[in-house]
C-alpha cells in the first residue's frame, strides 16, 4: 500500500508541474531561441529570451499546446464578428506600439514562430524608398552609426552553410580578419528614430537591394506590418505571404507575446559531452539586455 501511495503522490505531483508549466507559457511568460539573422544587430543566433504573453492579450495562438483552451479561444464569437476582425479574436487584446520586438505565428501557415519588430499599426501607410522606411507620408529618420562588427562564431558558419552562403557574413566583403585571430564580420549600421521617439539600430547590406524599394501599404484594421532589422536579411511583410517566402500583414490575433529580456547566448561552439565548453561558449555580455 506504501508503494501504490507513493506512486499516486508521485503522479499528483507531476500533474500539478505539468498544469503550472502550461499556464506559466501560457499566460505568463515563454521561452524563445533565435535561429536566424534576420533581427541583426540586436538579437544574434544563438540568443535566448524570454517573451511575456500578457502585454497584447491572449489567442489561440498564443497558448502553449493550443488544446482545449485553443478551441475556446478559437471559437469565442466566431460568429458574431466580421472575417476581417481579427483584433476581437484577442481575450484582454490590446495593440503593440511601434517599435515593440514580438513574436508571433507567422502566415501564410500560422504555425512558424517569428520574431520581428512592429512598424505599422492598423490605419498607418507604410512604404520603403531607397531603403529609408516612411510612415503615414514621412521618411523614418535614419542615422549612419559606428559599423556592427561580430566575431565569426560556429553558429554563423553552420547556419552559412545551410543556406548555402558563400559567407558566414552573408557576404565575402563583409568578413575580415579578427585582431585576436580568426574572422570578423562588418556590417554597416544605422540608427532609427520613430515618431514615438524609440530608437533601434538597422543593418543595410544591399544598396538598392529588393527590399529597398516597396510600394505604400495601408495597414487595415487588424493587421500589423512588421519589420526584420537586418533588412536586407528578413522576409516581412514588406513581401506577401507564400511559403518559404515573406509573410505579408500579420493578424493581431497571431501575436505570442512581446520580447522581454535576453536570458542566455552562445556561440554554438560547446560539446555537450564536455561541461565546460558550456561556459566558454556562453556571450556573458549579451545576458540581461532588454527591449
């Protein structure tokens, strides 16, 4: 009998750490890695942050595991509002402000997580000209600044290599070499101003790129336009929603929750059989920095 009651009180427990696992990310507050470099200069790959989910309210696709809280969310109302409504499919919803790093289920399949920077807000007319980004009618300021310059880490060349770059600094013009030895990226780097008056630094690495030049988008009512900070490295909603491709105006009701803190870095050198690699491959510097 000793046993059987330890084992049920075993099994209780783990249900009750279950349940607090799932409303902790999904109510409260979630983990997310960064895979790619579309959000350069500020988060690199192989950051680690921690992203709040009640700062826009709650969806079905912000719940972790979906489930039958998906379902309730998913169906709440559905028949009482318009299609095009997306903003009312949020619980407690509110609107991002410009300039917030948020994540979301990215369309055209809702089911990838994305991260990206707000820049349109529904009734806004976002267009780029020249690679300057212009909201309502004018130019978003746009300020050289000091170069990024990255050491060349495992992470890049592995990501390089499965994409095929011919760089782990997407380009050979951008690379050269480390004082200390090894390699070095440089990118050249700009500094943001919106109307609000939050500032973010940019990358531009293409000249006359394809994303530099995009025709004026009104932003309709529930929907948001968003923005990679490596501009020339992030499908958006610059370009319209197609699988493997940009991902158009996003839903309200796709926001996850918004980027709160970085947690950890790495540079993608550890083993883990080798516990120590764990510590010299951490980015200590890149811990603690918020948004």
């Amino acid at each position: 009998m000793a046993a059987k009651s330890e084992t049920r009180d075993f099994l209780w427990f783990l249900a009750k750490l279950g349940l607090f696992v799932l409303i902790l990310r999904s109510f409260i507050i979630s983990p997310f890695n960064i895979p790619s470099e579309s959000m350069q200069p500020r988060l690199l790959i192989g950051d680690y942050l921690l992203v709040s989910k009640w700062n826009y309210g709650y969806s079905k696709y912000s719940i972790t595991g979906r489930g039958l809280l998906g379902a309730i969310f998913s169906s709440k109302g559905d028949e009482a509002r318009p299609p095009s409504d997306t903003s009312s499919h949020r619980l407690f919803g509110s609107l991002p402000q410009r300039g917030d790093v948020v994540v979301f289920k990215a369309p055209p399949n809702q089911k990838n997580d994305y991260i990206k920077r707000v820049i349109g807000l529904p009734g806004d007319m976002i267009a780029v000209r020249g690679g300057t980004v212009y909201l309502n009618g004018a130019a978003i300021p746009k300020q050289k600044v000091a170069d990024l310059v990255i050491p060349v880490t495992p992470n890049m060349t592995d990501a390089a290599a499965r994409e095929g770059a011919a760089s782990p600094c997407y380009r050979p013009d951008f690379e050269e070499a480390a004082p200390g030895g090894g390699k070095q990226c440089r990118y050249p780097q700009y500094r943001e101003t919106l109307p609000g008056g939050k500032s973010y630094n940019v990358l531009d690495l293409v000249p006359d790129g394809a994303a530099d030049d995009r025709d004026t988008v009104l932003v309709p009512e529930g929907k948001l336009f968003m923005m990679g900070d490596n501009r020339d490295r992030s499908a958006d909603s610059r370009f319209p929603a197609v699988d493997g491709g940009g991902i158009g105006l996003v839903p309200q009701e796709n926001l996850v929750g918004k980027a709160m803190i970085s947690v950890f870095s790495t540079d993608g050198s550890a083993n883990w059989l080798l516990p120590w690699t764990w510590v010299s491959a951490a980015r200590w510097s890149r811990i603690g920095e918020g948004f």
